[in-house]
C-alpha cells in the first residue's frame, strides 16, 4: 500500500491506462507533496500498460529529470531507433513508388547527371504529402537517407537527432543548416513520433517530476512544452507528476518551483484529467506499515503490534508520508532482533537513528528546492 485512498487512486489510474486512445494527446496531471506516491503511481501504470493486449505500444519514461526536448528526442532515438521509424518510411513509400516515378520523370531530362539529387526530391515531394506539417530538417533527412541509402548519412542523422554537435561539412551531407535547439525541438520530436503513430502504434509518455522542467521551469522550456501539447498527436497519452507549488507556480510564479509563471501551459494541464494524492492519516500509517514489514519478513505476518504512543510518534517524525514510513519500515527491517513489537520502548533505543535518517531524507529533498 502507498497511497491514501488505495481504492480510489487504482481505480483512477486504470481507468486512464484503458481508456481509449484519441485523436488529441490524452494527459492526466498527477499531483502531490513529497512521499505522496506520484512516482509509484508512474510505475504502477508503466506495469499495467504493458499488460495491454493487441495494441501496439511503445512506454517512454523520464524518471528526473525531463530538462529539455533536446534531452526528449535524444531519449526518444534510443527507445524508438530511427532504424524502426526509417523501416515505416520506407514501407510507406514502397506503397507510393509509382507517385515517386512519376515526380521523377516530370520535368527532368533523363539524362540528368546528378540522379540522387533529383531522387531526393521526389522523395521529399512524397514526404511531403505522406506527412504535410513534418519539420523541413526531419523531412529532408529521410529523404537524402532514402536516396542515397548511405551508413555514414544514416550514423550522421542518428548523432544529428541526439543533438551531438556536428561539423559544417556534415550538417551539408545531411541537407540541414543547424543543429536541434530549444525552439525546434518539439516540433522535430513530434513529427519523429507522428511517424510512429501513422503506422498504427500508440505512445504512453511519463514524466516524473515536471517541476525540474529545463532550468527550475525557465521560460524557454515551458514555451516548448505546450507548443508539444498543442501538436494534438493522435494515440498519444502523457501522464506528469508535479507538486502543488509547481502547479500553482505555473499561474503565479510566486511559488518555489517554477517561479517564471506560463498561464498558456498552466490552463492547458489545468483542462486535463488530475488526480491528487496526499500523506496517510495515523491509522491508514500504523496499517502501511503492517503490511510493508510483513511483506519484507513473513516470519512476521500476524506479529506486527504497533501502540498508539509508538504511532504518534512516528506519525511526528513522518506526517504520514508514504515516503518517509518507508523509510522507517525498512530500519526495523534492518535490525536483526526485531520481534515485529512497536511500543515507546522500541522507538526510543532508536530514536537517534529515526531522526537522523529522516533528516538524511528531507535534506535530500531539499537539495532540489531552489534557493529564492
């Protein structure tokens, strides 16, 4: 058990695992303090989803930090090669080769000698209709790919994607001017995704901590952000876990998180699906705990007594984070000559060491917080 209201939570977040799919990017905006159980609630649906049956899904997860889309397309190559989106390129305009002749007759001379430029073209003509609104970058990449079915085009396209710089002489073999930046970036990651998607596949996206977006929630990355939102790509569904003050921040930017206020992205996560979750009362903690030691050590199952004073004591040192009860679970189960017994006695001969560890966890914490 880690959330609050166990029932409620699962229920929320397998109904939005099975619902279906859209024509718009689907997002759920998962929200809670520190230790609330936003990143198990990520986990619980990446292990769900993939118990999905005939459907054809790809989970990408951003564990922490997102940063950029510079850092997403980059993470997006290696869990989605451009070897499997090349192959539905190809696949796609095999289906077009007549459309490819024809542009490839119109008005040239056959004997033309440079053929792979003008191969090029028709390739980027076909592209072009299979894929309207795709980056003129991206576009002309796999276009020179397909013509020229070159290893060294394709090894240099793959570094151009995970944003390695790349020197003048190569960004000219590959047909482009510049490198993916800030600006770019969602509009290339998108139409990479779109390729995917047009070939029958579906996308779960999980970011986790969206408060640590780019530079502590500068502009540039939140800009970026909802103009992905606003690409409306069909078979896609994100879910993102942020705290209260990020949300909050988004609108006000008077918040420790996120201080640059975005209203345009905070009414678009606003519009969304949003499931909050907070800390355990005394009894859902002393019932926690139970079941995470005697799930640790059976030989415990039925032995587990935890007194009220115990429990209001650890209830002090946690404010029932689930976080922090885990914490504490996992030292008992640490200790060799732990009987499952919880009174004031136990806690006290520990104390010490409870405080320091909850210490040890809230600094860590603490660490990501920006200093205003």
């Amino acid at each position: 058990m880690i959330w609050a209201d166990m029932e409620k939570v699962k229920a929320e977040l397998e109904r939005f695992v099975k619902a279906k799919f859209t024509d718009n990017i689907s997002v759920l905006v998962i929200l809670g303090d520190y230790g609330t159980g936003k990143t198990h609630s990520l986990n619980y649906i990446r292990r769900i989803s993939r118990n999905l049956k005939n459907i054809k899904l790809k989970i990408i997860l951003f564990e922490h930090p997102f940063e950029n889309f510079i850092v997403f397309i980059d993470k997006i190559e290696t869990l989605l090669p451009l070897e499997e989106i090349f192959t539905i390129v190809k696949r796609s305009i095999a289906k077009r080769k007549s459309q490819i002749t024809k542009s490839l007759k119109k008005g040239y001379d056959e004997n033309i000698l440079d053929s792979v430029m003008v191969f090029e073209k028709a390739h980027i003509l076909v592209l072009k209709t299979m894929y309207p609104r795709m980056h003129s970058d991206l576009r002309t990449i796999l276009a020179r790919i397909l013509a020229t079915e070159s290893k060294e085009i394709f090894d240099l396209a793959k570094k151009w994607l995970r944003g390695v710089p790349l020197t003048p002489t190569q960004l000219r073999d590959l047909g482009v001017t510049g490198k993916i930046s800030i600006s770019n970036a969602p509009d290339i990651s998108a139409d990479y995704l779109r390729i995917f998607l047009s070939d029958g596949g579906y996308l779960l996206l999980l970011i986790d901590e969206f408060e640590d977006l780019g530079t502590i929630g500068d502009k540039r990355s939140l800009v970026s952000f909802r103009h992905f939102l606003d690409k409306n790509l069909p078979g896609l569904k994100m879910v993102v876990t942020m705290t209260d003050d990020a949300f909050e921040g988004l609108r006000t930017g008077k918040k420790v998180f996120i201080r640059k206020s975005y209203v345009p992205l905070w009414s678009r996560l606003d519009a969304s699906k949003k499931l909050r979750l907070s800390n355990l009362n005394q009894e859902k903690s002393r019932l926690f705990l139970i079941d995470y030691l005697t799930s640790r050590d059976r030989s415990l199952k039925n032995k587990v007594k935890i007194d009220s004073n115990a429990l209001q004591r650890i209830y002090k040192y946690t404010n029932g984070s689930p976080r922090l009860l885990t914490v504490i679970a996992q030292y008992f189960c640490s200790m060799s000559d732990f009987d499952g017994r919880l009174d004031n006695k136990t806690i006290s001969a520990v104390e010490d060491d409870l405080e320091l560890r909850m210490k040890n966890e809230i600094r860590l914490e603490a660490k990501r917080t920006p200093k205003i």
